[in-house]
C-alpha cells in the first residue's frame, strides 16, 4: 500500500521487490520488471500525479528512478 509522503521517495527496486514478495506469498506468479515498471509509471501519475523521476540519489549518491512524495506502507496487513 502507499501513501502521500512529501519527504520519502520510492525507487522502482523498491516497488518492485515488495510486490514479488507479496505475489510470492499470495502464490500470485510474477510478472517481469519491464511490465511492472511500465504499470506503475501510469498508476503513479494517475493515483498520485507523481512522474517517474531518474535524479533521486540513494546513500552512495548515484542516482535512482524513483518517485518523490510516496512511500512505502507496513505489509503486515496486507499479509494478514
């Protein structure tokens, strides 16, 4: 789940290796990360006006895409 946080951003790898592992639990199957990337671009603008952005630095400062202004929610509901 996600949820409007103007200071924390969200990298595709993020994003992506929460929902394998959701999908994992959930014996959903996966889907590749080209497909999920290209989903979640358009469920991002669409959901929370946010455009992918390719300048978002992680610890080492190299740059990440990732979407600013969203973050993450605890998955403990959603597994229960």
């Amino acid at each position: 789940m996600l949820s409007h946080s103007n200071n924390d951003c969200l990298t595709v790898t993020q994003a992506y290796n929460h929902f394998c592992r959701l999908a994992e639990l959930r014996q959903l199957g996966s889907i590749k990360r080209s497909v999920f990337k290209t989903t979640m671009v358009d469920l991002m603008l669409d959901r929370f006006g946010l455009a992918l952005r390719r300048d978002v630095p992680d610890a080492l400062g190299k740059h990440q895409e990732a979407w600013k202004g969203v973050k993450l929610l605890e998955t403990d509901i959603l597994v229960a």
